[in-house]
C-alpha cells in the first residue's frame, strides 16, 4: 500500500531551499542573542 503523503509534507519537499535559508537566519539570530547576552569575560 503506497503511503500518503500530506499537504504539509508536499509542501516541505518543494519548498527545501526556504527551509534551508530559514535555517540559516535562525541560527545567526540565536548566535547574536548568545554573543550579546551570555558575554562570559565581558564587565
């Protein structure tokens, strides 16, 4: 029996390179609140 597969999941196949790119802003905005906030040598 084939699998179905869902809207959501169609969606995120078609759509990798905004999932990519999406990926990429997350991680650059947590390494600037980290390197703004959790400064360990700074004051």
């Amino acid at each position: 029996m084939a699998q179905k597969i869902t809207k959501t999941q169609r969606f995120m196949m078609k759509n990798w390179i905004v999932q990519f790119f999406r990926f990429l802003y997350l991680n650059t905005k947590i390494l600037f609140v980290v390197a703004k906030g959790h400064g360990g040598t700074r004051n």
